[in-house]
C-alpha cells in the first residue's frame, strides 16, 4: 500500500487556507464570529499558517447541545477558526483516502449523498430478494482513537500532517460513555483506551469513513457481497439467499471485534425486499419510496415552531421558504404529493401575535392553486413594514439552493 509524504507543504499554503475559509463559511458567512473573522481574514490566516509551522496550534473547546430528533445525540461545534484547519486539512488528505473507498460509500462524498444511495439501493432491491440491514450501536462515541490513527497512517507518512491528525483526534472532547468488552480486555480496558470523536466536526465525518472504509473491501472481496450500501453507520446487503445473510451478519460481527464496535442487537435483521427497507429517512420498496413517518412528525413539530419564531420576528422570511423549500425538496423524493398537499393545506405564518392565539390565524396563509399545489402569500403591509409576495412550489425543487439545504440543516439540528 503506497503510503504519501510530503503533503505538510500543500496543508499550510496560502491558497489552501483561504480556500479553506471560503468552504467553512459556505451557508453561514453572516453569522457574527464568521464575520468578524472575515473582517482580519488575511490576519486570521497568517496566524494560523504560524501556528502550523511552529507546532503551537491547539484547538479551541467545543460547543455542546444535545438534540432529541431522531435520537438524543450530543452535538459538538468547533470554533470557527478550527473548522478552518479542518477544511484545509481534508483539501489535502481526503483525495488520498476517496480514491480507496467502495464505490457504494455514500456519506460526506462528492456525487455521493442520500438521495444517491436510495437511488442505488431501489435498484439492488430490483435484483434480490431478502435484505439485512444493520445498525452499529454509538458509532462516533466507540471510534478507538488508537485503531483510528493507525487506519490513517497506513496512507500518510507525512510526520507534520500527522501530527495535525494526532492533534485533532486527541483533541475529541468527551463523548457519551460506551462500556464494551471485547475478547482479551481485563476490567479497565474499556475506561483506559480513548475512545469517541465529536459528532458535527467534518474531520469527524471523514475520520467515520476511513474507519469502516476495511469493511466495506472485506464484504465485497472476502464474502462476495456484491450488493452492500454504506452510509456512515447505516448499512445494507441485499441477496436472494437468507441464509447467506445471516452468516454475513456473524462475519460482520467478528470483523467489528477488531475495530471495537458491536452491532446493534435489535436493529439488525434479514428481512425480504417486499417488505419495505427503512433506509436513510424513507421506507424503501422495489418499486416505491415514502417518507418515514418520524420524519413527517419532526417536520410538523419544526414548523409549529418556526411559526412562533416568525410570529416573534427571530426568523426572517427568506429563511423560512428556504428552510421548507429544502425540506420539500427532501420529501419530494419519494411519492409524497398527497402528503405535501395534506401538510400545507392549512399551514399559516402570521408577524406580530399580541394575544394567546394560534399562530394559525388569518393574516400570512398559505394558498392552494391550480398550478401551484401551495404558496407563502404576505397578506398585507404591517407598521411602516412592505413586504413582496412570494411564492414556493411543493412539487418543483430543481432550483432549491445548497445554502437553503443548509439552512434548513441548521434549524431542524438547532437545540
């Protein structure tokens, strides 16, 4: 396996740095801290080059929240400035890595996404018959730091942009506890060994890859899965023996003991195609895919809330179309007309509630049409404020914004 040196170089220029800032700040430029980076940019940027070359670079703490949908989860933010470092470390090591995943790796990938491996996994569902899908129990709180690092090093030899690495993963802050024994450990391993890296960092997303990338070579070269899908922790194989299957879950088993992760007991299961999958937000058919119902009751629980946001002024108009633009765009993937239709028939956004009212009384309302299955109409002009009509289509989303699906990223992960 070629290992690649000399990338320190490539890490700390200039031009990768400040490339860096224009991706960290993608979606987000106006946020205050953003901004005021921004304002020294040229400075923040020399600084952190400085601190690369006389290894004084440490990164800052993280700011937790926990969100409760669809799971509680700790989320972990790093400062902006560390996101920085992050982007410029990953313009350099991720190429490197890309180029050894399986093709059906669809997390944090270019050309890859969600939407991709529905798509991919609607026609192996074509092809088979039964499907095991698994679930890894606390995927990022069980990431062993000292299996991690020794992953990476197989492919960088690079001594200075390990040490970034080292630095970034030591840095991990703590993550909910994992208690799990695996063949040789004595009492105190588990509590010994440094384990977890913070869910929301984008080399934690990377790092999550690389660390089940091995799997991915084993089940397709070693077992002959030909069809496997990966998302992160969420994974499936399909196949018309059952049987095939449930020795693949015991390899599978035996396989994680070494990366020291477990299956999840109860989410694990071969079940046949025609049942439908629950993968990646939909339950997936041969021949059709809906929106998982969670899903729809965490959408209708954001927009109650983001009426009373609207209501109070904390949430302007633009981001709130783009927020349920983005949304609709998601939803539109799958066969949801009636749904949308039902959902916004009598959704209302109103500015300015004085009283104890629904946020669903008259004043912005959303109006069915014939060319248009529903709109955001402002109604009329309130103290000194003019406000342009505006409209989104429930079944049109090709124009739908990469900065509006983070937006809406951003709101439904909001603590």
């Amino acid at each position: 396996m070629k290992r690649h040196k000399n990338l320190w170089d490539r890490v700390i220029s200039l031009d990768n740095l400040y490339e860096a800032a224009r991706k960290a700040q993608k979606g987000k430029r106006f946020q205050e801290n953003i901004a005021l980076f921004n304002l020294n940019l040229e400075k923040e940027i020399f600084r952190i080059q400085r601190e690369f070359i006389d290894k004084s670079y440490l990164p800052g703490p993280y700011k937790e929240f926990h969100i409760i949908e669809p799971k509680l989860r700790l989320i972990s933010a790093a400062p902006y400035r560390d996101r920085v470092v992050h982007h410029a470390l990953c313009n350099v090591i991720e190429p490197i890595f890309d180029r050894m995943f399986i093709y059906d790796s669809y997390a944090c990938r270019k050309g890859k996404g969600t939407h991709r491996a529905i798509d991919r996994f609607q026609k192996f569902a074509h092809k088979t018959r039964y499907v095991l899908k698994c679930d890894i129990v606390k995927y990022f709180p069980s990431i062993d730091h000292e299996i991690l690092y020794e992953l990476i090093e197989r492919k960088i030899a690079c001594k200075d942009t390990l040490w970034l690495i080292k630095l970034i993963i030591d840095h991990s802050n703590e993550q909910e506890p994992v208690l799990h024994y695996f063949k040789g450990d004595h009492l105190l391993t588990p509590i010994q060994r440094r384990i977890g890296i913070p869910i929301g960092n984008l080399t934690s997303q990377f790092f999550a890859n690389i660390y089940l990338n091995g799997m991915g070579h084993f089940l397709r070269e070693k077992l002959g899965c030909k069809f496997y899908i990966r998302y992160v922790d969420d994974f499936v194989i399909l196949h018309d023996d059952k049987e095939f299957l449930w020795r693949v879950k015991q390899e599978i088993e035996e396989y994680l003991e070494n990366l020291r992760l477990k299956l999840h007991p109860r989410k694990c299961r071969v079940f046949p195609v025609k049942e439908g999958t629950l993968f990646l937000g939909f339950r997936i058919w041969p021949d059709k895919r809906r929106l998982d119902r969670q899903n729809i009751r965490r959408f209708q629980s954001r927009i109650k809330l983001m009426q009373s946001q609207y209501a109070k002024g904390e949430l302007a108009f633009d981001k709130l179309t783009a927020s349920i633009q983005s949304w609709v765009a998601h939803a539109s993937y799958g066969e949801t007309w009636h749904l949308r239709e039902h959902l916004f028939r009598d959704i209302v956004f109103r500015k300015g509630l004085t009283d104890k009212r629904s946020p669903c009384s008259p004043g912005r309302f959303l109006e069915q049409q014939s060319e248009q299955l529903a709109i955001i109409k402002p109604q009329q002009e309130q103290s000194r404020q003019q406000e342009q009509q505006q409209r989104f289509s429930l079944c049109e989303h090709s124009s739908t914004s990469q900065a509006g699906i983070d937006m809406f990223t951003d709101i439904l992960s909001a603590p």
